[in-house]
C-alpha cells in the first residue's frame, strides 16, 4: 500500500482506494406492505407507541423503492466508486423461511444493474437489523432456527445475485441486533434481557459463520466480510477500577465479537461475567466457534465516536476531575459510567468527535486481531442542518467531520493498516431508528414530505475528495 504526501496538508489515497456511501434498506426504501414485503421487527416496533421519536416509522421514509432511479443518479454525480446498501430480508421472503417472493428480488435486480451500469461497484449487506416479524414471533436471534433460516435466504440473496456482487457483507453490526434489540431494548424487537441479549449475540454470529461457506460455494469470486460497529475505549483516569471498566465496555461491543471471529473463542472474562445470565452463552454448541471463525476477506468496521467510561463506583471522583457523567447507563450489569469531555464537539446525536479514535482502532485491530483488508463500511454525523433562505445546505460542520476523520483513515494507513476504502454514512438524510427523522445523518438532505432530495454542501465537498483522490489534512482536536 502507497500513499505520499505532495504538500503540508494534502494527503493522497492509494490509487485502488474505494469510497463510497451507505444505506440501509428499512431507513431509505418505504414501501413496506408494496410488492408482497412483508413485516420485519422494525415496522411492528416503530409502530408500537412510543418506541421511536416521535412515533416516526419507515412506511414511507425516503420513498428510495420508487426514486431509485433518482439515487443512483445521484451516485453517479457524486462519483463513487462503491456503494453499499442492504437487502430486506421480507421482501425477498416474506415469512422468514419457505416462499420466495420474485418482486422482491425484482426490486434489487434493478438497483444491482442501475449501479452496474453507472460503474458503481454493489456492495451487498445481508441483514441490516430488519428481521421478517414471523421469525421474531418464533424467538428471533434468541433461538438458533433464525440462524439457519438466515442460510436459507443467503443462498436465495447469493444465488439471485453471484454473477452481479463481488463484495458480501454477512451483518451489520451485530451488537446493536444482539445488544440493543434484546438487552436495552432500544431498538427492535425492543426486549431488555442480558441473557437473551447475549444468546441473540451467539446466534448471529452462527448466523454470519453459516452464510460465509455459502457465499463461497455459490460465488467464486465473492469476497466475504462482516460489519462490526467497534469503538476506542479509553478509563477515565489510571486508577485499576477505571482501567477496568473500560476493560469490560471493550469486551462487550468489540471482544465478544472480534474475539470469536479472529481468535475462535469467546473472551474468558465475558463468558464469566455473563454465566449469571440465563440462557446467555449457554447455547453455544460444540463446533459453533468453528463456524464463527471462518476465514474472511475483509473487515468492515463502523466508527462514530470514542467511548470513555469510568467505574460507576467512581463517578463523584471523575466529576471532580471536570468530566461529564452520565447518570445511568444502559447496562446496569456492566457496573460503568460513560464520561463526557467538557469543551469536545458533539453531534446532534450527542456522540464525541475524535477522529483519533479511529486511527487508534485501526492500529488497534491489526496488531490484535487481523491484517485482512478492511473498509470503514460506515462513518458519518448527524448535524441540526436546514434549507437556508437560499436553498442550500451549508454543512460546515459536517464536512470538518468527515475531513478529519478521513484524514485519520490516512494516518491509519501511513500507519501500515490495510485500509483500502471509506463509506460515508450516509447517501441521503433517512430514517434513523430509535431517533425516527429527528437526526440527519445524509449528505444529500431529504424533504421527507415530498422527497425531494438537495445535496448539502458536505456532498460537493466529499465529490472533490473522491475526484482527487485527496484530502486536506485536518487534525481531530484532542488528539491523545
Ligand atoms: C449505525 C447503523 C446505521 C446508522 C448509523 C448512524 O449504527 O448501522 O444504520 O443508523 O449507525
């Protein structure tokens, strides 16, 4: 991998570098009862008052099923050379398992051929939390029948599209399916029991371990990966509690994943801390850690914001030192307090921006866990945007996001991290789950009640990164 450096600030990308943009399908495509779709988890949860801001639901959301063609036009202004969006499960099939619905499959085959014929490259992602409700009904990720009924459809997905899509992505994120969906309760199917969280959290990497040999036997040239949402654990202070606790918040949202993909086994001391909770990993089978530790191809790693906890029993203590602390945490079993770093940006969504957590991630994840390719399949912020009186999107803020956290991807990679390409998050301004349209994370705005589209700023600013294959280097504030 090469990248050189022509002046103080700017930095180039190897040449092979991919950027893209991401979507998912329940937040961009509406149409949910259209062309034989049937319920996924998400539309009985968004519909069940109270759930989501505002009661919002995707039912409509950016009508992406009926401007398809818009959007990809949009791709090809914008000029990227991937674009990575997902399938929904129940508009292939509908029931979870058994019949097949073509229009459903229809539908993909027109976006797979529209990107195709714009030289976009379809980067495909299996399962991006929209689980078809009748599987839910029968015990969801809790239960490994959904594992294998995920097979099932993969080899639909796979066999449908092989000679189309080179680049699989098995799941997005699978801690917000597992951990939010069972354990929080924030996201569907909107149940709060660690135990169910955790055996949600087994069952969708068996799931993923399933999909990867199918994908191989069906495609030969398919490159296989999975998407984790991982972050940058930092403690509080040195004091050993913090260092702990920081220790535990790692092991939840990247070691109980990273672990058994790369290492073939569950971190000791997350198994120990989760034998209290029933079922838990107790339905882990033998063999199961086989499966999950397939060879890949390539990572996908989501980065947003670092995260910096303290033990909970030393909240008054951090306070002291001028943190901000949280008052609770959505994992009481956890014993942590999140920390806020006073005079750090925010976004809209209240996360911390240090691109230099990214950096540290990535340095991170190859000298611990993989030298494999890997994609940052999603990075982005949600802003209060607005249409000013001259109708434009003046982004600013976004823009110094993505500029440093692009810069920070360079720094990965003059580091020796195999990075080799970047999606923004996201194409369009779309439903954003529990937030419903309150946050916006697009670069292309979205008028939700007519769905007129508007390029922000950020995305004429991301269209002259990909056509110089540069950017300006700028530094996260903060910096460690
Ligand atoms: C990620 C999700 C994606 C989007 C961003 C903001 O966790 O994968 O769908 O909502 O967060």
């Amino acid at each position: 991998m090469t990248s050189s450096t022509t002046n103080d600030r700017t930095r180039h990308f190897p040449p092979t570098f991919l950027w893209g943009a991401a979507t998912a399908s329940y937040q961009i495509e509406g149409a949910s009862t259209v062309d034989g779709r049937g319920p996924s988890i998400w539309d009985t949860f968004s519909h069940t008052p109270g759930a989501v801001w505002n009661d919002d639901n995707g039912d409509v959301a950016c009508d992406h099923y009926h401007r398809m063609d818009e959007d990809l036009d949009l791709m090809a202004d914008l000029d990227i050379g991937a674009y990575r969006f997902s399938v929904a499960w129940p508009r292939i099939i509908p029931d979870g398992t058994g019949q097949v619905n073509q229009r459903g499959l229809d539908f993909y085959r027109r976006l797979v051929d529209g990107l195709r014929d714009r030289d976009i490259e379809p980067t495909l992602t299996l399962y991006h939390w929209d689980l078809p409700q009748p599987l839910e009904d029968r015990g969801g990720w809790t239960v490994r029948d959904t594992a294998e009924a995920f097979a099932a459809f993969v080899e639909v997905v796979a066999r449908t599209f092989g000679d189309d899509v080179e680049r699989w992505i098995t799941l997005n994120e699978p801690w917000c399916s597992s951990w939010l969906g069972y354990g929080s309760g924030h996201h569907a199917p909107g149940i709060r029991d660690i135990g169910m969280a955790a055996a949600a959290n087994h069952h969708l990497l068996l799931a993923h371990g399933l999909a990867v040999p199918i994908l191989r036997e069906t495609i030969a040239q398919a490159k296989v990966g999975i998407t984790l949402n991982l972050s940058d654990h930092r403690p509080g202070s040195e004091d050993p509690l913090d260092v702990a606790a920081a220790r535990r918040a790692d092991g939840n949202l990247n070691r109980l994943f990273l672990d058994p993909i790369f290492h073939g086994r569950y971190p000791e001391d997350m198994l120990a801390h989760y034998s209290k909770f029933s079922p838990g990993f107790s339905v882990v089978h033998e063999g199961d850690l086989e499966l999950i530790s397939r060879p890949i191809d390539f990572l996908g790693v989501n980065y947003y914001s670092p995260v910096t906890v303290v033990d909970e029993s030393r909240a008054t203590e951090a306070r002291t030192a001028g943190y901000i602390v949280a008052t609770g945490d959505q994992f009481p079993d956890l014993c942590l307090r999140g920390l806020e770093t006073p005079g750090r940006d925010r976004t809209a969504m209240d996360w911390e921006i240090q691109a230099a957590g990214l950096t540290a991630l990535l340095v991170h994840i190859r000298d611990e866990y993989s030298t494999l390719p890997i994609y940052i399949t999603e990075n982005g912020a949600a802003f209060d945007d607005y249409v000013d009186p001259n109708g434009r999107v003046l982004d600013f803020n976004r823009v110094a996001y993505l500029q440093e956290h692009i810069s920070a991807v360079h720094d990965a990679i003059d580091a020796g991290v195999n990075v080799q390409g970047y999606f923004v998050w996201s194409l369009l301004d779309n439903f954003e789950w529990a937030f419903g349209y309150s946050r916006r994370f697009g670069i292309v705005w979205v008028d939700f009640p007519t769905g007129t589209r508007l390029p922000k700023e950020s995305f004429h600013w991301y269209r002259d990164a990909i056509a110089s294959n540069t950017v300006q280097y700028a530094q996260s504030p903060g910096s460690r």
